[in-house]
C-alpha cells in the first residue's frame, strides 16, 4: 500500500513540475534544464555558475527534482548548492547526504568527486581507503578525472599494487582531448610503469572491451 502511495505522489509531483514548466514557458520565464543540459554543466563543472548566472530562480524545482523525484543529476546539483551555499542556505551535512545519494543511484561525477572529497579531506576527514573505492568504481565507468587522480596515488605508492593493472589500462586506453591532460596521463602512466612487471603493463595495455 505505501508504495502504491509513494509511486502515486511521485507521479502527481512530476505532472505537478511539468505543468509549472509549462507554464513558465508560456510566461517567459528561465526554463528548467533537460536531463541533457545538465549533464553536460556537470561534465563541464559549471553547473553552479549557471544557477547563479538564472538569478536562483529555479531553486524550488531543482530542490522538487532531487527530493521527490530523486534524478540522481539533480541531487548532485542540488547537493552541490547546499554543500556551497549557493543560491541556498549553507548545509553541508545534508548537501554530502544528496550527493551521496545521486552517487548510489550510478551517476559518475558524484562518485569521483567524493572520492576526491574522501582523497584531499573536503567535507570528511582523509581516508585513502574510501578515496580509493570510490575512484576506482568512478575510474572504471570511465571517469578521467578519477582515473588520473587514481594513477597518481597509485605512482605514489600508496594503496595496493594489486590495483596498478586496472588503473593502468583505465587511463591508458582514455580518450583524451585536451593535450595537457593527455601529456599528464602519459607522465603518470609512466611512474605507474616504473612499479609494473613488464609482463603486467603488457597486459594492462590490451585495448578496452567496448
């Protein structure tokens, strides 16, 4: 019965938030991103500068898509602008508990950026333990940033050479772009190298299974 209810409310909510869409087409006003748009500021990290740059106009939905209808991009924006007091009260508790929760849900920049939270002690204490699961699960759905960051505490000598195989042929088989980046992964991939059988790296560079 409750989730009979549950699944109920959450459908009167979202016609509720498509019909306030709507409406506010019709009136001119800022329009809510698509699951698209949003992404790609994610992607880009300027999702914060552009709810500041609509003058927080589209806080209560932003806050209705990541509460009630739990889309895992809005909780990380939503978790965002709490943890940073941005456009809203400052909550970092509850902010970490959204991103959290859109990083159970699958999305991968709110995997690798509480593994990075976890590495460089943002909102936690320092636990490399935890830093590393996190970038690798973030690492192994494709995650560059996770994957330099996860090679350069490996070349470091910090967590387990049992993890040096996957991390290598992670970042080394990433396509990367930009070229600054791309001559970072091929420093770190070397020092990674210097820590590798040959026998290892040889497999480690075997081409991705797509």
């Amino acid at each position: 019965m409750k989730k009979i209810f549950l699944s109920a409310l959450i459908a009167i909510n979202t016609a509720t938030i498509s019909s306030a869409a709507f409406a506010a087409e019709e009136e001119g006003v800022i329009q809510l991103y698509t699951q698209r748009e949003l992404l790609a500021l994610i992607a880009k990290n300027t999702h914060l500068q552009q709810v500041r740059k609509d003058d927080c106009q589209l806080v209560e939905d932003i806050k209705a898509r990541a509460e009630i209808v739990k889309l895992p991009s809005y909780q990380f924006l939503y978790g965002d602008m709490l943890a940073y007091g941005v456009c809203v009260p400052e909550d970092a508790n509850y902010g970490v508990y959204m991103m959290e929760q859109s990083a159970h849900q699958g999305l991968v920049e709110a995997i690798e950026q509480l593994g990075r939270y976890y590495h460089i002690g943002k909102f936690f204490q320092k636990d490399l333990k935890r830093a590393l699961r996190y970038l690798t699960e973030a690492a192994s759905l494709g995650s560059l940033k996770a994957q330099l960051r996860l090679v350069e505490i490996l070349a470091n000598e910090q967590g387990s050479p049992r993890d040096y195989e996957n991390a290598y042929h992670w970042l080394y088989n990433s396509i990367i772009a930009d070229d600054e980046e791309r001559l970072k992964a091929e420093m770190l991939l070397e020092r990674l190298a210097k820590l590798m059988p040959e026998r290892v790296i040889r497999k480690a560079q075997r081409p991705l299974i797509r």
